[in-house]
C-alpha cells in the first residue's frame, strides 16, 4: 500500500521495433538546433551553437499520447520555457491598444498550436481573442467569429475538460458572442470549482451578473478577482470590466473612476469608453458623453445605436435597453 499523497506515475518506456518495450530513465535533449528554434528564442543561428539538457522520465510522451500530470493539477502548463515567453508575448500583444499588435497575437497562438496540439491554453487564448475581437468591434461577421471562437474553446476541452482556462473562455464566449447565459454561467461554475482562485472566472461571472442587472453581485465578484491578482499585468482589463459592474448598480461615479483609471493603461479599449459614455449620460454630463462616444466612433465607425444592441452580451435584458438609450442621449447615430 503506498503512502503517496499523488499517485505515482507507471515507468517510462518506449516501444521496440519488432516487439517488447525498452525502459527509459533520462531524455538527453538538444535545443537551439535548428535556425527556426534559434530566432524564436531571440539568438542568431549563424553565431551561437546547440546546447544539451536533460529532461525525467516521466516527460515522455508517446506517439502523441496525452500528456501525463498529477490528478491535483489545477493549469497544464506549457512545456518549455520558450513556449511559455512566447505565449505571454501573444497575451500582452492581445490586450494592446494598436490593432497591428492585436493582429499579431493570433499568430503567436496559432504557431503554439502547431507546435503543441497537445496543450489547451493556446487554444483557449486564440478564443478568448475572437472575443476581444468582437469587443472592439474589429470584426466583419458576428455569426463567423462566434463559430470560431466555439471551435478553438472545444478543441481546448476536448484536451482537458476540467482546465479552468478553458472553462472561463467557454463563458466568455457563451456570454459575449453567443449569448447563452445559462451555459455561461455553468461554465463559470466549474472553473471556480477546479480552481477557486481563478481571478478572470470570478471577474468575467461578474460581468455576466452586470449583463443581467444584478450590479451588487456583480460588483463583489469583480472586486473578488481584484484582491486575488492585485498586481496583474493587465489591471486595466479587470479595471475596466469592474467599471461594467458598477455601471450595472447605477454607481456612475465609481464606474467613471475605474473607466479613467483602466484608461491610462490601455487609452482604446472599446468598452472602458463605453462605460464612461453611458455613467456620464446617466449623470447628465453630456459634453464628456458625446466627446466620448466621438472617441468610440473613430475606434469604430460604424457602431450605431442598433448595432451595439444587436451584439450586447446584455440583449434581452433591461441593461441593453437603458445602456443603449444613454448612448442614444449621447448622439450615438440610431
């Protein structure tokens, strides 16, 4: 009877040609052998040679099997270092405010992909960015980027059902392109119960709750994934969605604070401009409305009244009908 606290991984192995199986006690790696691998890891391949490194046993993974991890992992992370800085650059390229940059990042995620089919983050990035894609309003077909969005979210759940990420990205995408709130929500829920730390479920169930009206709630879940990643890199994304929630309880002097604030980091983010446009209409503040919605409509100038109502992740809910209408008074064209 073993005493492990984790179950212990089975011996590694490799099969033989021919029959039988030979045991495997250390990998013996080469890196930067290849120009391609060389330039992704910032090095000139003309000038700097291969080094060697070892890896465990139990890395290997064979013929494409799943890749093996302790049954408490909460996030499969990637496997390399180089993976890694690669994919946070994709993320910080996601949330900047130049469009080229943003463009950029989807190319990050696709090549982790092709590099790492067996890994769902990069997948649940390149979803997470269809949606950040539609919120800026960078986007010709609502019905195509909900499809594709779907599809990268499925393909990271179907490689591992229970990865928190990808949980949270499936309500992002049920919340803000689909619009099926109650498969949101579920899917909200099984991300805080497989990772009840898991900041961005806390803020985007929060911002599902100032979809629906419900502004207290949604307050104090978005506050939850601020005290649970104070010094995010991105603070401004849960700034700016914290203002959403107080807009939804009718806080307009806070939502407007959080909006300026988010602002300052990230001064084209479509829906922290909306927020102030809407809290300063609801005020009375007209001037700072109307100049606003004129910043919202050089970012995107197509938006109408109708348009953002046919893709508010709030349609269907008294919020739409009010946040619409405060645009309206802020001379947003029908």
């Amino acid at each position: 009877m073993s005493d492990y606290v984790i179950p212990a991984p089975p011996r590694a192995h490799v099969p033989v040609a021919g029959g039988g199986k030979f045991p495997v006690r250390r990998i013996f790696c080469v890196g930067r052998n290849y120009a391609d691998h060389a330039r992704e890891m910032g090095h000139d391949p003309n000038r700097e040679p291969p080094f060697f490194f070892m890896k465990p046993a139990d890395a290997l993974v064979i013929g494409g099997a799943p890749a093996p991890y302790p049954v408490a992992t909460v996030e499969l992370t990637l496997p390399t270092l180089d993976a890694g800085t690669l994919l946070l650059g994709g993320i910080g390229l996601m949330h900047r405010t130049d469009r080229r940059d943003f463009d950029k990042s989807r190319h990050a995620f696709e090549h982790l992909i092709e590099r790492y089919p067996r890994y769902a983050t990069p997948y649940a990035y390149l979803a997470e960015w269809h949606v950040f894609r539609v919120a800026q309003g960078w986007f010709d077909s609502l019905e195509h980027e909900a499809a594709a969005a779907l599809d990268r979210v499925n393909r990271a759940l179907d490689l591992d059902a229970e990865d928190s990420l990808a949980l949270t990205v499936n309500g992002m995408v049920h919340t803000n392109l689909l619009r099926k709130h109650d498969v949101a929500k579920h899917s909200y829920d099984l991300a805080l119960q497989r990772n009840p730390n898991a900041g961005l479920a806390w803020l985007h169930r929060g911002t599902l709750w100032a979809f629906q009206g419900r502004g207290r709630e949604a307050m104090a879940e978005t506050e939850r994934a601020v005290s649970l990643s104070p010094l995010d890199p991105w603070r401004y994304y849960y700034d700016s969605l914290s203002a959403t929630a107080a807009l939804s309880a009718r806080e307009y002097e806070l939502a407007i604070a959080l909006a300026h604030r988010s602002l300052r980091a990230n001064r084209t983010h479509a829906s922290t401009l909306r927020v102030i446009a809407i809290a300063s209409s609801e005020l009375g503040r007209m001037d700072e409305a109307r100049n606003t919605v004129a910043e919202l409509r050089e970012l995107d100038p197509s938006l109408t009244v109708s348009g953002y109502l046919a893709r508010s992740p709030a349609r269907g809910f008294e919020t739409s009908r009010i946040w619409a209408e405060a645009l309206r008074r802020a001379k947003l064209p029908a």
